[in-house]
C-alpha cells in the first residue's frame, strides 16, 4: 500500500466544513496526505453568517499538539486562524522544538468572508515571527491589513526579506485571480489564472494554502506546490455556484 504523508492542520473548526480545519483536512486527503488537526476555536457558523469565535487556550492547543507529535511523522504544518499573536508565537516555538527543519504556513486569517474581524495584527509581533515560518499566504486585503503604512510593492519586499511570501489574488482591483509568489530568494513569480466558470467559495483562501501545504508534503518544490495548489484550488471555485465548493481532483 502507497504510504501517504502525515500533515499538520492547526485552525478553526466551521461547522459548514466550507474553511478551517475540515477545509483543510478535505484538501489533504484529496491531494493524498494524510490530514491531522489541532482546533484553535469553536466557532458558530455557516458558509453565510459569523455569529461567534470561542477560542481554546493555549494549554488546550499544546495538549492537542503533543499527542499528535509524539506519535506521528509531520514535517509540514499550516496554520489558520489563532486567537491572538501571543498564541502564534507560542505555537509556532513549539513546533519548531519538536520538529527539526519542520515547514510552516500561516494562512493569516484576520477576517472571515462572512466579515468577522478575529483579531488585528501587531507589526512587531508579525516581523518576529516571519523569519521562523516557511511560506505567508495573505490576500491583498489581509496584506494592506498587516502593514497599513505600506503599499503593496513595499509589503511584499518586506515580507519576503524574512519568508517566502504567497499573495492571493482574489480580491485584487485589476487583474483578479492573478496571485504572486516571492522568494527569500529574490525571485518573483506571476500565477495567472486559468479556468473559466469560477465563482466565490466560502474558505477558498483555506483550501489554497492547504493544498499548497499538501504538495509541500509530497515534496513538490516551492514554486510546482503553489501552481499545482492553484490549479487545484480553481477546480474547486468552478465544482458548482454555491458557496461551499466539491473537493476533486
């Protein structure tokens, strides 16, 4: 039998399965890893309505963490939404011990599509943790959200001077769906899109850090796991109309 690839969800639980966790499970299993997680909150929801966020405390996450750890192979983790930056610090050292040479993705998710604000960001907190993450996957929103004193061109060079730095393209003002990979490296790259008949899913910015994670894990490198995860991703926006998108290949 063809073994599959642990990998680490740690986000939200929605009870529409659209975003967080059960998002980001379905992307793993479809892509063939095999999708572990950590819930950071309990959250009251649909694909269309935000009512509520009830967050676990840090012990609760560890204790989550731990088990799976202990048990379990995992060199790729994606991070969703977290209650504060203190928490993020505190999970993101600990993954770090625990795993040697261990890849993450934060997916910073400060605003739900159904316009519940989580937390605002703290720039110093962010620049300190950029430097122990793999990859940031903010949309052009959540990217002016971060850095409000900078443009665009001025965030992104500030990102990727610490990170390797994924910047969605869905909510752009021209040019929508064209999403921008830049390198610690120096390099940049342009992914344009490519199917028609696409339409607005609740958690599509969940399932394309996911599945960017899951080729990660199926040691892809950087630049073929996010083409590949865009591809994947608008298979998903184009499965049906609705707001909670099918999960294929």
């Amino acid at each position: 039998m063809h073994k599959r690839p642990y990998i680490l969800s740690i986000a939200g639980f929605d009870p529409s399965g659209g975003a967080g966790v059960l998002a980001d499970i379905k992307s793993f299993e479809s892509l063939r890893c095999y999708g572990l997680a950590v819930n950071t909150a309990n959250t009251v929801q649909n694909d269309e309505e935000f009512k509520s966020c009830h967050w676990l405390t840090w012990e609760q996450i560890k204790a989550q963490l731990d088990i799976l750890l202990d048990r379990f192979s995992i060199h790729v983790v994606k991070i969703g939404i977290v209650e504060n930056w203190s928490t993020l610090g505190k999970i993101i050292d600990h993954l770090q011990k625990k795993i040697s040479g261990v890849k993450i993705i934060l997916d910073p998710i400060l605003k739900s599509s159904s316009n519940f604000e989580f937390h605002s960001p703290a720039q110093k907190e962010l620049e300190a943790l950029l430097s122990k993450i793999y990859l940031l996957t903010p949309n052009s929103l959540e990217l002016k959200k971060l850095f409000p004193k900078l443009s665009e061109e001025e965030a992104c060079k500030q990102i990727s001077k610490h990170c390797n730095l994924y910047l969605k393209g869905g909510h752009r003002e021209s040019k929508i769906g064209k999403d921008e990979l830049l390198t610690v490296d120096g390099k940049h790259f342009s992914l344009n899109p490519k199917m028609k008949g696409i339409s607005e899913k609740h958690g599509s910015g969940c399932v394309l850090s996911s599945s960017i994670a899951a080729h990660l894990a199926l040691d892809y490198p950087l630049l073929k796991a996010c083409f590949r995860a865009k591809r994947y991703t608008e298979k998903y926006l184009s499965s049906n109309p609705s707001l909670l998108g099918f999960h294929k290949l």
